[in-house]
C-alpha cells in the first residue's frame, strides 16, 4: 500500500554576508542558509528589487526565471535550489559561485596588458554552448521541447570557479514557448546592447541564434580585450549592429590564428540561418583546440585563475601542484 503525499512546511532563513553585484532587476547577495543543529550552507540570494516585485510582467520575468532554472540542472549551468516570497519580499536562492566572471577576466588581462590565451578563450565559450545546448534543447515532463532563448549571454553573466569549471548564470530574461513575454509582446529591446543580435536589437522574436551571436561576441571580446561593438547612445549602437556592415574579424584579430576568428565571423552572420547551433559552435571551438595541442581544461584555467588573481584564489579543494595542465 503506498504511503499518502506528505507536505512539509518549511521556510529557510538566511543570513546576507555581503553584496556581490546589483543589477537592474536585483540584487544578489552572499548569503548562509540556517538550519536545525547548526547546519549552514552558503548560497547566492538574488532579491528582485521593490519596484520591479510591484510591476506584474517584470515579477512574473523573476518567478519565471526560478521557475525555468530549477530544472535546468546541468555542469555549466548555475543551480537555482529555492524561492520564496517573505512579506512581500521575492527572492531565491542559488549556487554561490567562489571565482570570477569572465568580465574580471578580461579586466584584469586589460590591467596586465596580457592576451587571454586563444586556447582558454576558446575553452570558456566552449563551456558556455554546453549550457546553452542544454537549454536549448530543454524538454519538459511530457517530452515537450520548451525552446529555451537566454537573450544576456555576456561576460558579466559567465562565471568561472577558482577550480576551473564554467557557469552560465542569470536566466532572468530568459524565454520559453511556456512563458508570457512581455519584451516580445510589446517588441521591447531586451538585454545588454553590446551583445544583443540584430534581431534582438530591433525587437523582433528571438530563437536560439541570438545567443549564439552574443557567445561569439563574449569569444571576440576575450581575445580582443575590447568590445566588438562599442557605441554608447542607443540608436547608434542599434545601427551598429543592424545597418553597419559586420566587423572583419580576422583584420580585427591579427595575432589569433584564422581558423579561430572564422568561427566567430560565421556566428555573428547578420543572417541567423547562417549560424552554427550551440553544439556545433561548441563543438568547433574544441576541434579547434585539438588541432592547436593546446586543449582547454578545468585543470588549465584554475592555473591561469591562480596566476593572475594570487590575492583573492581561494580553491574549495587542496591544489596538487605536481598535476598536469
């Protein structure tokens, strides 16, 4: 005889650390999850901001994004374990990830005045198709394909351990066949503009090529050390994208090696049916590295994160220094 359903009324509580970044939307914080018996476990606690929680559309965007995250379980993809809404208050809680985003990256590499090797660029946007491929493919309980777009692929949203691994973070304005839209029903422009497709720029529906583009302008950008498109007002950056005609990478990259910058050109076609899918995208980044020597790896970016942050690295594990890189 099977036991009846049983329900359990539990509501965590945190304690917030420190604030780790604030967005338009929300805030996000370090936090520790309290328990019975001294059980703690840290978490990132990201808190949609008062107005946005008052605003219907932009409230259902926050839920809908714990709601999509929490079954998106995958390597490369940060986790999302709770949602709650305490007096009014709407939060969840996730994946607290020790390390730094792919911008620091770039930033610390620009202080340096150092290239980011092609190999880890190649690896880190590599990881990112994964994520992507995995979302984008997403089904749910009944085998229904739920078309998964995440429309902020940039470096601020691409998060790497101090033990190498790469997480793409921040479904917030993520759409799905499932989800009510309401950039899309208003032909609103949504997302960061030095990243967004032309589509995406000028409002028009979306599917998994827009974030192909955006990957491939984040792979640019960890070569270059610069931004692919770089203009400030907003209907010059949108003709940027859209009228202009597309960057010549390999003039724009001298020193990367063509098979690499042809890649990216192919995947910022302004035709998105000239696209690569993500697993293909991912896949000739690593074909790519193979055919270098120089393969990418968790073991050869938490060497490269331990050199160029030695202040702050902070590994979860002891680091064996006689392993392999």
């Amino acid at each position: 005889m099977t036991e009846p359903a049983q329900t359990i009324d539990y509501l965590g509580k945190f304690r917030l650390m420190r604030r780790v970044a604030r967005g338009g939307m929300a805030t996000v914080y370090e936090a520790e999850q309290i328990g019975n018996r001294g059980f703690t476990k840290r978490v990132a606690l990201k808190v949609i901001h008062d107005n946005y929680a008052h605003e219907p559309e932009w409230l259902q965007l926050f839920i809908d994004e714990a709601k999509l995250s929490a079954n998106l379980v995958h390597g490369n993809i940060v986790q999302i374990y709770q949602f709650q809404e305490v007096d009014g208050r709407f939060y969840m809680a996730m994946e607290f990830i020790r390390g730094v985003t792919v911008r620091a990256l770039i930033d610390r590499h620009r202080a340096l005045d150092e290239p980011v090797p092609p190999a880890i660029a190649a690896y880190i946007v590599s990881r990112v198709c994964r994520a992507l491929d995995f979302a984008h493919n997403f089904v749910d309980d009944l085998g229904r394909r739920l078309y998964i777009v995440h429309r902020d692929v940039s470096p601020g949203n691409i998060l790497l351990t101090w033990d190498g691994q790469v997480k793409l973070a921040d479904f917030g304005i993520a759409k799905a066949r499932t989800m009510h839209d309401p950039a899309e029903a208003k032909q609103m422009t949504i997302g960061k503009k030095h990243y967004m497709s032309p589509e995406q720029v000028l409002g028009l529906k979306v599917d998994w090529r827009t974030d192909i583009f955006s990957s491939a302008v984040v792979l640019f950008e960890l070569l270059a050390r610069e931004q692919l498109f770089r203009e400030i007002e907003t209907e010059a950056a949108m003709d940027e994208v859209t009228v202009a005609p597309t960057p010549n990478v390999t003039q724009l990259l001298p020193e990367v090696d063509a098979g690499l910058s042809g890649l990216i050109a192919l995947a910022i076609s302004k035709d998105p049916m000239l696209r690569p899918n993500a697993a293909m995208f991912g896949l000739a980044l690593d074909q790519w590295c193979a055919r270098r020597k120089t393969i990418g790896s968790p073991e050869r970016l938490q060497e490269h994160l331990a050199r160029l942050f030695p202040a702050t690295y902070s590994p979860p594990v002891e680091v064996r220094h006689d392993s392999a890189t």
